[in-house]
C-alpha cells in the first residue's frame, strides 16, 4: 500500500494556520530528564532530546513518556472527527488508511499514537496523544478522498480539533 504521501514527520503547514510548537503542554516533562530514561510502559527511551525506540541499558532511568501518560490520564491531545455519506459507505477503506497513516507516523515518531477509535452515532471518533498525529490524519484523508478538513487549534492548551466531512 502507498497510500501515506506524507513524508515522516514533515506535515504541510496549513494555509489558515500557524505551527503551534510554543504552547504549554503539561504532558511535557517540566525538568531535565536524564539520558537516558526509558518508559517502563511502552519501552520508549529518551536519548538526545527526544523519545525514540532505541534499546538501552538496563540501569537507565525510569519515567513515563507523554503518550503514556496521556493514555493512563485518558487526556487526548488530538480529536479527529469523521463523518458524512461518503464517510459512511467507505468508512472501513478510511480506518485502515488511518491505521496505517498512525502505524508509520509511530514507527519513527515514539509520542503519536492513536488512543482510540470509536464510532458515534454515524461518526468515527479518533483519539491522538499527539496534535501533530491528528492534523495529520485529516491531511491524509483529505489527501486521499477530498472532502472538507476543518483544523480547530484550541488556543493555549496543546489541544486540536480536526473535522472531516464528505
Ligand atoms: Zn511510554
């Protein structure tokens, strides 16, 4: 399948919409983690500023990362909405473009998962412990099927809401 267009880890920055790296984030670590510090949940290691899939020592430090601890919290950084009839006569096409759009942005990016996807009332709700993971999933799908994407940054907080309808 090469239905991810996106490269790793580069998203188009929106024609309507800053970048918002300078918010606060509580799911960030407030001090200096030591390097290296591994997540006893999902294995993570943070290792030069960042949290990646590398193998370590078995002596490093301990701490959850931030996708971990959004899970435990259930506190999604991302929302993504989907819905409309073509969603609805495609919608298992769409989720497992999703899926794989989420499983390769993981892969290299150890912070964007999806947390959940739920079906509501005719909508599919996705959950993401990164914002960066949600607009990108609307990109993705926009990419593939057109449709109206609508990004919604809530102002402060490390929080998105992405709206997709066809
Ligand atoms: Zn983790």
């Amino acid at each position: 399948m090469s239905i991810n267009k996106t490269p790793s880890g580069i998203h188009a920055v929106s024609h309507d919409r800053p970048l918002f790296e300078q918010d606060v984030d509580a799911y960030k670590s407030k001090g200096k983690l030591s390097e290296p510090t591994v997540c006893p949940q999902c294995g993570a290691v943070y290792h030069e500023g960042r949290w990646q899939w590398i193998e370590t020592s078995a002596d490093a430090d301990k701490e959850s990362c931030p996708a971990c601890r959004r899970v435990h919290d259930n506190q999604p950084a991302g929302f993504v909405t989907l819905q409309g009839p073509f969603f609805n006569s495609h919608c298992e096409e769409i989720r497992r473009l999703i899926q794989h759009h989420a499983e390769h942005e993981r892969a290299e990016h150890p912070l964007k998962r999806i947390m959940a996807i739920e079906n509501r009332g005719g909508a599919m709700l996705i959950t993401t412990t990164d914002t960066h993971l949600a607009r990108g999933i609307g990109e993705a799908v926009r990419h593939a099927y057109q449709g109206e994407l609508k990004v919604d940054h809530v102002s402060g907080e490390n929080l998105v809401r992405v709206h997709w309808s066809r």
